[in-house]
C-alpha cells in the first residue's frame, strides 16, 4: 500500500522545499564495508550468491529505515510500505538489461524469488527497465575497488529512488573489504540518515547468522 507523508507538519519540510529547488539535489556516499563475516558465513547456506546476499542485507536496512521508503511525486512525497529490489545483471554478449525482485524478510524466500528472476532474465533478455519507484536500483562492479561514484540521471528532478553500488572484494591482513556506494535524493533525506543505513548494514554484515536466528525466533 503507498500512502502519502503530510509535508505541512514534517520536521524537515523546509529542507524538502529548499533541496526539491535544486538542479541536482542528489549526494553520494562510498565508503568500504567489511564482509569478512559474511563470506566466511554464506558456504554454509544453500545456494547463497554474495552479490544477492548483498542486495538482501542493503534491502532489509532499506525497508527498516522511514525515508528509504519516501518517493517524489512533483511537490507530494509517496511512502511505500514495502521496498523491493532492481538490479542490473550481465549478459553474455556483454551488455546488461535489469532483474526486479520482491523484498522478503525471510532470507531463504528471498534468494529463491531473486535467484529465479535473474535467472529468467539471463533466459529471456529484453531491455525493458521497469516504471516503478518502490525500488533500490543496484548494481555490482566486481572489477574495481571505486572510491568515488556517479550515475547517470535524467534531465529532471523528479527521480527520487536510492542508487546502491558494490565493489570488488580487496583483502587486507585477516579482512575482506567492499566498496560499497549510496546516492539518495536530498530532499526526502540528510547524511543522518544514510549514516544510520550504513551502520545497520555494517552491524547485519558482522553477525548475519545473529540476525537470521533472531528474524526464525519470530516467525
């Protein structure tokens, strides 16, 4: 269900105002995470890819922290309830076309729906990006260990879905660790709030077992 936020009484309605003014109100955040747990972890599980693995983790903070869930509608703000994933996967003639998947929060569920798509996407290739905005775009760039990063964007201001990036694995001493990047629209959020996601991902990322154990202790 997608509902709308009430501007007139959001704490930062003037910021809102002051960056949706701007010609490019987006800002960019690279930073490297550790995957040591991760990788050490993921054998253990299935069928379980890193890259997917990556999306699931990123998609889980996403869908926990409010403003990942804001979308620009012209001067309104869209909240989605639920955010799920879109990413670019390669083809074997080099080119790339884009894979959509549903958010579970069970990690299992997830990467049998993810798996599956790319999987029907590698199998039927179109190129036929997906009109929606209850996504995260990502993409993987398993070649380069980036400090910096830019996407391309439309001439415009009225797109507002989360950019996430990751980044070829570089190992220092007993450490495995990731470029990872993240564009947001300034308008519907602050480097807080970024700050908060990639702590959240950092903490899933040491302890993923802790987290997994704790979501089938719910369910």
């Amino acid at each position: 269900m997608t509902t709308y936020l009430d501007v007139t009484t959001w704490s930062r309605r003037e910021l809102f105002k002051f960056f949706l003014s701007y010609d490019n109100p987006y800002f960019n955040v690279c930073l490297r995470l550790d995957v040591t747990e991760l990788l050490s972890w993921l054998p253990g599980r299935a069928k379980a890819g890193v890259a997917l693995a990556n999306h699931y983790f990123a998609l889980r903070v996403a869908n926990e922290i409010e403003p990942f869930h804001y979308r620009l509608q012209e001067d309104k703000v869209l909240v989605h309830d639920v955010i799920n994933g879109g990413t670019t996967v390669l083809m074997p003639d080099e080119t790339f076309t884009f894979a959509y998947f549903d958010y579970h929060e069970n990690f299992d569920d997830f990467m049998k729906g993810a798996q599956e798509s790319v999987a029907q996407t590698i199998a039927k290739p179109t190129f036929q990006p997906t009109p929606r905005d209850n996504l995260i775009y990502f993409t993987t760039l398993p070649w380069l260990s980036f400090t910096s990063f830019a996407h391309a964007r439309k001439r415009g201001r009225g797109d507002s879905v989360p950019r996430i990036v990751f980044g070829k694995f570089v190992k220092e001493n007993d450490r495995t660790w990731m470029p990872f990047s993240v564009e947001v629209h300034h308008a519907l959020m602050d480097g807080l709030h970024v700050g908060r996601f990639v702590n959240r991902l950092q903490e899933m990322l040491d302890s993923p077992e802790d987290f997994l154990a704790a979501q089938k202790s719910r369910s």
